[in-house]
C-alpha cells in the first residue's frame, strides 16, 4: 500500500475535510451562559487561558461586534466552518455574525486582522508544548 | 529451515530500517496507522475531530495544534515535527487563513442567499465578498495541497 493511500484512507480524502470522525474533542454550540457539556478544541484553547482570547475580545469590541463572550463567537466561527445555517445558531451567535458582516463591509482589512489573532492564540500553545 | 526464515526477517528489518533512514534524510517521515483510526508520524500523532477538523498530539499526548482544517496541513505539520522541524508554522499559518477564508465564504454566501430576492445592492456586495473569500480560500488550499504533493513525491 502507498503511503499517501493510508494517510487519505485514514484521515481523509485529499482537499476533502468532511466526513464521519470519531469522537475526540466534541463541539459544544451552547451559547456561554448555558452549561455546556464539551467545548470546542479552539475555545478549549481559549477559555482555559483568559490572556489567550483577549486580542480577540478588544478586536470584537473595537469593531461593536457584541457578543457575551469571544467563547461565542468562537462557537459560531467553528459552527459556521461546518456548514451550519445562520438561522440554526443561537440568537446571540446569529448577531455577532451579523455584526461581524457589518463591520467587514466598513473595515475590510477585519478578516486578516482576526486571522492574525488566531494565528498567535492557536500557535501560541505548540510552541510552548513541543519537547 | 527456521535459521533461513529468522535471517529472511533479519533482512527485511535491516532493509526497512535503512529505507526509513533514507526517507528521513530526504525529508519524510513514514506514516503508520493506529488501530484507532489516527496516524503516527515518528512521535506524533494525528486525530481528527468530531467536527471533522484534526490535531496533532504528542507522545505525552499532550495537544500541540487543534483545530487544523485540512488533513494536509496535518499530515505536514506531523512529518515537520518528526523531522525536528519545530519553528516551521508556516503550514499552520496557511491552515488557519484557509479556514478564516472557509467561514467567510460560507457567511457572505448565505447572506447573498438571504438578500437575493429583496435587496439587490445588498446581495450585490455579498456575491463580491463571497468570491473574493472563494478565490481566496482555493488559492490558499492550492498552496498546502502542492506543499502536500511535494512531500507525497518523496516517496
């Protein structure tokens, strides 16, 4: 067997990032005042380290995009990567992504901002790790 | 008989162990798959998520990367650290731009979707934005999947 058969029949078909997985880090899309049973490995990453989601928060701010808490926003970023209907969000999640699109319509350059805070959050936690 | 087959086995090791060794040299790590369904890569480990996203685990199983969108960018990212590479995030840089491009995508296509029948300046601005985040996100997928095949070609 090719070893690029066993990667794509192990974890996936080639640009394909769908599909069944088992049960690992299971995603929550509870909004952050209900109890939520399992989060969501970013805001597993995030929650758990109050330092960690504070770019996020003043960027979410600055630009009057209101949610409870960037775990929220997280939430729907990963529910909506999935595919999911805006209208099948919680209502909160529902207007931090209207809020979201607004302020991307007055501030283009918010996606590449939000992406460069993401990257620091997300590569904060190997760099760290690696041994 | 049994001293044939036991150096036919010795052989075998030796050669298999001399192809890893020279995979390694020229930048790739072999690949094995677990009875769990995930993929060690040298010391680490690859698993996927329940919503169809990956991350990478050490020996420890301790979580070095989550939330990686493209089994790609996993499979790099693993052989990258196998090989020592430790500093080299540029594939999760790529990773997170594409999923930051894939959640863009996917919003300004349901908003064009939701404006298209009753505001057409509204679903005019939407459709730009969706292309641009469409082009954007193949053009990013583009890049990991050809870093992929660079690597696949090793072999």
């Amino acid at each position: 067997m090719k070893i690029i058969e066993l990667i794509e029949q192990t974890i996936g078909t080639v640009g394909s990032t769908s599909g069944q997985a088992t049960s690992i880090n299971p995603v929550s899309n509870q909004p952050s005042d209900k109890p939520a049973s399992a989060t969501s490995p970013m805001s597993a990453n995030t929650s758990t380290n109050a330092t960690n989601t504070k770019p996020l928060d003043n960027l979410l701010k600055q630009n009057q995009i209101n949610v409870k808490s960037t775990d929220d926003f997280l939430r729907a970023f990963d529910a909506i990567q999935q595919k999911t209907e805006l209208s099948k969000l919680p209502p909160e999640q529902q207007r931090a992504i209207s809020d979201y699109t607004k302020a991307t319509i007055n501030k283009p350059n918010l996606p590449t901002q939000m992406t460069g805070i993401m990257k620091t959050m997300m590569t904060s936690k190997p760099t760290s790790n690696i041994k | 008989m049994i001293r044939d087959q036991k150096h036919l086995v010795n052989e075998l090791i030796s050669i298999n162990r001399n192809v890893t060794k020279e995979l390694k040299r020229k930048g790739f790590v072999p690949a094995l798959r677990n009875s769990d369904g995930s993929v060690s890569v040298g010391n680490f480990i690859i698993k996927k998520n329940k919503n169809g996203s990956f991350f990478v685990i050490d020996r420890d199983g301790d979580n070095l990367v989550d939330n990686i969108n493209l089994p790609q960018s996993a499979a790099i990212l693993a052989n990258n650290l196998a090989l020592g590479k430790l500093t080299e995030t540029e594939i999760i840089d790529m990773d997170i731009i594409y999923g930051a491009c894939m959640f863009d995508e996917e919003i300004y296509k349901q908003k064009y979707l939701k404006y298209k029948d009753k505001d057409y300046r509204q679903a005019e601005l939407m459709n730009i934005k969706y292309q641009v985040a469409k082009q954007k996100k193949e053009f990013y997928k583009n890049k990991i999947l050809s870093g992929y095949n660079k690597l696949i070609k090793i072999t």
